[in-house]
C-alpha cells in the first residue's frame, strides 16, 4: 500500500447501513482503505472511543440570499460554511434565487461569485420564479447540463410563487433534462385569506404567524402537486414537511409507485406554535415558513423519519438578526405579516439529531447517517463522492464524540445572527474534529480551514430524478390516440 497521507485510527465507523470499528486511511483527500491496523501515516487522529461518520450533508440552506422581502440573510459564504463545519457538515446545497425579470444565468453567475468564499463544498439549486419562454428555452436546459441539476418552485410567497401552468411546465422540462425539482407546498389563497382576516381585527403578534399557516393550506399544496407531478411522471422532493396530513399524503404516493421525496428540519420536531407566545416581538425569533406545530405533528413528523416516508433532515437555515439589517427591517414595531421568515440552524441540524433522536432512542445512528448525510448525497447527485464512508469517497469525516454534552446558548453557534432558537436545551454528542477532503478544518473548537477553500460540486441529478415510466394515460401517446405531449 502507497503511504498515506492521513489515519483516522481506531474509531466506530457509521454509514447508511451498518456500524463497525475501523482505521480510515487517506491519500490525496480521499478515502483509499478501510481496516485493521493500516499503516503509519503522516498524521494519526486517535478516535478511540469516538465515533466516525460522513460529513453531513445540508440540502437546504440559505446563504447570501436575498429574501422575497428584500432583506439579505445575515450569513455571508464565510460565516455559513464555517458554521456548518463546526456543526460536522461539510457540503452545503444553496439556493441561486431568482427573483421576477431577472436572468437565471447572470443569478447563477452572481451566486458562483459570492460562494468563493466558502468554507466546505457546494453545490446550487435553482430557484425559478419567473419561468419566461427564454428561461424555459435557453438558460434552465443549457444550465442543467452545466451541473446545477435541481429547481426550487415556491407555490406561495406573492413576489415568488408560480400558478399552476407554470409548475406543470416547469415539471415537463426537468424531466426532460432530467433535473429534481424541489417544491415549497402550501396554499397561497387559504394563507393570504387568514392572514388578511388576522389583521382586519389587529391580530398582528408574531404569535398569530402560526395561525396564519394553517395545517390544510400545506397538506391541499402538497396532494396537488404531486398530482402534477403525478401527470407529468416526474419525480419530487417536497421541502420541510411540518404536518401529519402531509405525511399521510406523501406515504400514499409512494405506496402508489410514486417517486416523491421529502424532507422535514429539526424545527418541525422541536419548536411548537406556542414559542412564538412572547411579550412584544420576541416570537418573532421562532418565526419560518411553514410556521411550528404543536406535539402531535412532532409525533408524526418522528415517525415518517422513522418509517421511510422522510428521507431527508435538512436545516432550512434561513438566518436573520433580531433588529433592524434582519427580523425588523421593515421597523421596530411591525405586523407578523412584516417580520422576515427563517431561523438559523446550518450548525445545529446534526447534533439536534443526534441528541434528540438518536440518544433519545427515537432513531438510530445508521439512520442519523441515512438522513443527514447519504440520503441528501444521493438524491441530489453527489454520491458515492459526498456522504459515506467507503473506498474512493471524499475524505470528508466527522468525528463524534458521543458523551459530550454542551449547553446552547445564544453565543455558541458560529454564524452571524445574534441568537439562537434552542437555547437552553443540552445537547449529548458533538463533532469534535471535521475533515473536508482529507482536510482538518475543525479540531478542538477551532476554525483550521481559511474561506475559499471549499470547492463547487457540479452534478447530475442522478437516478432519483429519472421518471419511472408510468405515464398518465393522457399523455401516454399508447392511450391518447397518439399524442406527444413531452417530447
């Protein structure tokens, strides 16, 4: 065996399917040999008793971004990633966001510019929310094919969301290019109905976000676009799933053939409507979108990660400071209406699992490692590179110390906003050492790798975005006389 550069040594191993006490050897940032005993390398990290998983994986993050409320997100490229290394994450999907007359190619460019910055690698979706026939024609086919294989479309948000003939044609190209599309379900009519009805009578707290949300608006979002997607043959991921109902839906689909993904965040596990009950606009730091539910959606949300019907843990880190450059901008005493949406948790995603699910018993570690790192690796075109640990894989390990306990607190994350939602809480395990490519870049609470370091990840979607075949008997050319509808 050639020398190798770096040994990861007498650590317990966690990927997707199994646990085993390993060395990890690495040449040239990659993985180049599990087993006993390897040989001495040019640095030895002693994981005795620690446990040894992939880097995590964040699919769904905003960073940089500015939001359809005209407020720029707190992290910059820097910052995001940094924290995200901390919290054992070492590749990060964003968003290049579109907004209304703008060139999805001159957004894409511009985003590329910003994350020079970053820490760890990444990766884009694109979010479309002006699918003009130039778009449509030129610049989302010839951009997928350049690796940015993935759309984001927002079925609410005034300045962002698409009607229903443009989700369908949207839904037509990707599977023509054979792109994942990623959907934001929720009903906008029923939100902008109740939030209209809130304000007439002065229900302004940020409290009343929760009720503004309401349950059904995300589960009818939900059953219709997967009856789009359903039309279309075209697989998707549904984002940040906060309701039993949705669950339900999304499980029915896939016990039908469907190939319909989803994702939930911590938040939707941890964080209940009644947080936002805070004198004055404190509430307004538990604020997103779909807003917190209550225990009985945490209950079912646990079970769909349990089950299979969620394969994803992602954080949605969405992060705004609370006073006037985020939470505030539009003034200091505001409407819930008026208040930016989001909450930091690039960081946090991983440990809170770890802590609240696996030590908690609720999931195991294999499943931590499925939901976080392999699963988003996979849907989104990254692996077998990016979220396991195999032979010929990125050198990117987190290593875990299992009986450490922290406290959260306002101060402890690494990211640029000013508080924390889960303060108060101790977590059990934590990362105390991060590689990235073979790379230590986080080791004794220390930041090791300077930014720009982290490369961009090109990519093809993958086999979860390709169609299963099953056409709609509407445009099946078999069935409805002949009749090319996709091609």
């Amino acid at each position: 065996m050639k020398d190798l550069d770096l040994v990861v040594r007498s650590g317990t191993v966690v990927t997707a399917t199994d646990s085993f006490r390993a060395d990890v050897g690495v040449r040239g940032g990659t993985i180049v040999a599990l087993g006993d005993q390897l040989p001495r390398a040019g640095r030895e990290i002693d994981a005795t008793g620690k446990l040894v998983l992939p880097g995590g994986v964040d699919s769904h993050c905003h960073i940089e971004q500015l939001s359809s409320f005209g407020v720029m997100n707190a992290d910059d490229f820097a910052s995001a990633t940094a924290s995200a290394a901390f919290g054992g994450t070492t590749t990060t999907i964003s968003f290049a966001a579109q907004h209304r007359g703008q060139s999805v190619r001159e957004v894409v460019a511009d985003y590329r510019e910003r994350a020079r910055k970053a820490v760890v690698d990444h990766a884009f979706h694109m979010i479309v929310t002006d699918p003009t026939e130039a778009v449509l024609r030129d610049e989302l086919p010839a951009l997928i094919r350049d690796g940015y294989s993935s759309l984001k479309l927002f079925m609410t948000y005034e300045p962002m969301k698409l009607d229903d003939g443009q989700i369908l044609d949207l839904l037509a190209l990707a599977r023509a290019e054979g792109a994942m599309v990623s959907v934001h379900a929720e009903n906008h009519a029923m939100i902008a109905w109740m939030v209209r009805r809130l304000l007439d009578r002065g229900y302004t707290a940020p409290r009343y976000h929760a009720i503004s949300h309401p349950r059904s608006a995300e589960a009818e979002a939900v059953n219709r676009v997967i009856a789009m997607a359903a039309l279309i043959d075209q697989p998707i991921m549904i984002f940040h799933v906060s309701t039993e109902a949705s669950v339900e839906t999304i499980r029915e689909a896939q016990i039908s053939g469907q190939k319909v993904f989803a994702e939930t965040c911590p938040q939707y596990l941890l964080i209940a409507a009644s947080d936002l009950d805070r004198p004055g606009l404190e509430g307004a730091k538990w604020m997103f979108s779909p807003p917190a539910r209550d225990a009985h959606d945490h209950e079912a949300i646990w079970r769909g990660l349990q089950n299979g019907t969620l394969q994803v843990v992602s954080s949605d880190h969405a992060p705004y400071r609370f006073d006037e450059t985020g939470k505030l901008a539009r003034c200091p005493d505001v409407s819930f209406k008026e208040i930016a949406n989001g909450i930091p948790g690039l960081e946090l995603r991983m440990p809170l699992m770890f802590s609240e699910g696996v030590q908690k018993g609720r999931i195991g570690l294999e499943r931590l490692v499925e939901l976080c790192c392999t699963n988003p690796a996979r849907i989104y075109g990254l692996h077998p590179n990016k979220g396991t640990i195999a032979v010929d894989a990125d050198a990117d390990l987190a290593i875990w110390d299992p009986e450490r306990k922290v406290e959260v607190t306002d101060q402890l994350t690494h990211d640029a906003v000013d508080y924390c939602p889960y303060t108060g809480m101790t977590l059990q395990g934590w990362p105390t050492t991060v590689l990235s490519r073979g790379e230590v870049i986080v080791e004794d609470g220390k930041l090791l790798a300077q930014p720009g370091r982290g490369r961009f990840l090109p990519r093809a979607a993958g086999p979860a975005a390709r169609p299963t075949g099953r056409l709609a008997p509407e445009l099946d050319p078999a069935r409805n006389f002949g009749a090319d509808l996709l091609g």
